[in-house]
C-alpha cells in the first residue's frame, strides 16, 4: 500500500488539536489549501499542504516574536537614557 497521501478534516484536527469546525474554517478562509472530493464536506489536505501550513505559522511566531523582543529593547534603550538624562540634570 503506498504511503498516504490525504487526510480528513477530522485527522487534520486531531493533528492541529483544533475541532473540526476550525479545521473547515481554515479551509474556507484558504489559509489551509484542500480539495473536495466527492459529497458534501468530504474534505481532503494533503499531507505537504499542511506541513506548510505549520511551518508558515512557525515563521509568523518567530516574526512576532522577533517585533516584540525588538519593541520591548527599544523601550529599554529609552528608558536608559532617559533615567541618564535625569541623572545628568540633578549633577547639575
């Protein structure tokens, strides 16, 4: 048998730990890339679309991540020199 290439809404779920009205949800926003086949809501991903899928979400983290570590460095380098500024003026 060859290895499987598609999966259900339901094993995307269970994959993502999400429910299935998520998983649907995510197929009807085309953020996650599915095919119908068949009847009504017989959903199939393929396996390398929801690779991407978590591998896009990893890279959003990481960038969020990334914004917030430089924000909060920011406010630390402001912070810095404000509190030098006012050292400065009470030598004064």
């Amino acid at each position: 048998m060859p290895p499987q290439r598609f999966l259900t809404l339901d094993d995307v779920a269970e994959i993502l730990n999400i429910s299935w009205s998520q998983a649907y949800a995510l197929v009807r926003s085309k953020e996650l890339s599915a095919i119908q086949i068949g009847g009504r809501n017989q959903w199939r991903v393929e396996i390398t679309q929801l690779d991407a899928y978590i591998e896009g979400k990893y890279a959003e983290a990481a960038a969020v991540l990334d914004a917030e570590h430089s924000a909060e460095a920011a406010a630390g380098e402001t912070s810095a020199a404000a509190q030098a500024s006012l050292r400065a003026g009470e030598h004064l």
